[in-house]
C-alpha cells in the first residue's frame, strides 16, 4: 500500500486491500507499521473504523489483534468454524466450559468485556476469549461513549446471520482457496507455520 494511513478511510482501504491485516506486530506488516499517524490517534482511528461495521476485528490471527475484510469473513468463518455452530459445538461436546459460559453470558448483545471478566470470575478468562475470536464465534467492537472500551459480540449479531455463514456450504480446502486468493497480498507477509494456521480450520 503506497498511501499511508493517515484516516479512518485509509485503514478501511488497507485491510480491504490485503483482506486479513494485523494492527501491530512485529516485524512492521500491520495497521501500525503503515500507520503515519501517533499511536494514540491510530488507536482512535481503529475505534472508528471497526465500528463503522465496514471491516471486522478480533483476535483472528495468531490470537492476535487482526483486521479482516468483509470480503474474506464469511470464508474465515466457514473455514474455522468447521460448519460448526457454538450450539452444535456444546452439543458434541467439544466447547471447553470456559467458553460456553462466555458466549452465553454474552448472548446477542454486545458485551463489555472487562465488566464480563469480573462478573464472570473465570480462571483464564483472556484465553479463552481469544480463542473464541480465533475459531471466529467472537468479534470486538468498541463502547462509543469511552475510548478504548473493547465489546464481544457474535459476528452474526454484528454483520448479519445469512452473510456470516454465507459460505458453510463450502468444504474447508474450497474456503481456504477463497482465502488464499482474496487475501494473496497479506498472506505473503506470514510465515509458513502462521499461513497454515491461519488457512485451517480452529476446531
């Protein structure tokens, strides 16, 4: 990406252009590493935008903080979730405890997630948010009214049912391929170990 980010648009252009793209990382391939703005303010930045509901956000890659595309979501979903609703999950029995207890706490509305953490008192609560985020049952968005404020929702309740699970139907090598050529130009930038990872199914 040539232009810089500078605006709420520019970091929507962004993850639209590379399909998955983390917001910090490492080794400079990320929202932060194009950013031509402060810290503080991309943080803002990022706010706005996970909230214009244009992108997706959550801990999608590596459990890290990852910005996907509208584009590549519903494939994301479909691939990690294995055709798995988090309902048929518990029902095979193959939802940790842990996880079923958030997701229910959260339900259908967006959900503070320090407040939750509290309310909830499970031992390892942030790993097992990001494990929800990773197997894509999760989502962030953020309070309006108090910066840096992160909300769990499900996808679904976020971006619609019909769209989320748009691509069940596909078999996980058909999504991994959706994947792999909407996303080409990020995936390049991951290891071999964090490609497969990221193209496999999370259950």
């Amino acid at each position: 990406m040539d232009k810089r980010i500078n605006t709420v648009d520019d970091l929507i252009a962004a993850v639209d252009e590379y399909g998955i793209l983390p917001f910090w990382s490492d080794d400079g391939f990320s929202a932060w590493g194009m950013s031509a703005i402060n810290f503080n303010s991309l943080w803002y930045v990022r706010e706005q935008a996970v909230n214009s509901l244009k992108i997706a956000y959550g801990r999608f890659v590596n459990k890290k903080a990852t910005f996907v595309s509208l584009e590549v979501l519903p494939y994301l979903c479909a691939l990690r979730r294995d055709g798995y609703d988090f309902d048929s999950l518990e029902d095979e029995g193959k939802a940790p405890n842990r996880e079923s207890l958030i997701m229910h706490a959260v339900g259908d509305k967006p959900a503070p997630s320090y407040a939750l953490n509290k309310s909830l008192g499970i031992k390892g609560f942030d790993g097992a948010v990001a494990s929800l985020q990773n197997k894509t049952y999760l989502c962030l968005t953020f309070a309006k009214s108090s910066m840096g404020t992160a909300l769990l929702n499900r996808p679904e309740d976020v971006f619609g049912y019909d769209f989320v699970r748009a691509k069940y139907a596909l078999s996980a090598r058909e999504n991994a391929d959706e994947i792999s050529a909407r996303a080409a130009k990020a995936l390049k930038e991951f290891s071999e170990k964090e490609r497969a990872k990221i193209l496999s199914p999370a259950i």
